[in-house]
C-alpha cells in the first residue's frame, strides 16, 4: 500500500474522530439546554421517576447526539472528496 494511501486514511479517520468528540459534545451542551431552559422536563415525583432519570437523561442525549450523523456524513464525504477517492481506494 503506497504511503499516500495510509497517510489519506489515517487523515480521514482522525477528522471522523475529531467530528464525532465534537458532536458528542454538542450533543452534552443541547441536552443541557433543553433540561435547563424547560424544552424537556425530568419528572422526579416518584422513586421510579428517579430511578429513571439516568436512563431518560441518556436517551435524550442520544438523540441530540444522532441529529448530528447526517452533518458528520456529509462532512466526511466531502473531506474524503478532497483528498482524491482514487488515493483512498489505491489499495
């Protein structure tokens, strides 16, 4: 495998990474601002609303965090578009 084909790879692999820690981010910061400003409410009445908190407070996070898959698609794409297709698949 030529280098330049490596070195495209572990390019595109360290800007996924650095756009996923990015998103996880975002997604931690929106699902704060949702709980704070009222968008989402965490309901703590019960014992089981409190067992549950933890759970609820995730799956909200996983939402925020998968609203961001189709900007890091896209973004990834055109990256890899920029370093030349036929450099990544000249295995």
């Amino acid at each position: 495998m030529p280098q330049a084909t490596i070195d495209a790879w572990v390019s595109l692999y360290a800007a996924v990474g650095l756009l996923v820690a990015m998103c996880a981010v975002f997604a931690v910061i929106k699902t704060a601002h949702d709980y704070r400003t009222g968008t989402q409410t965490l309901a703590t009445t019960t014992v089981m609303d409190k067992v549950l908190a933890a759970p609820r407070v995730w799956v909200r996070w996983q939402l925020n965090y998968l609203l961001g898959a189709p900007a890091i698609l896209v973004i990834a794409t055109l990256y890899a578009h920029h370093l030349g297709f036929a450099t990544l698949v000249d295995v």
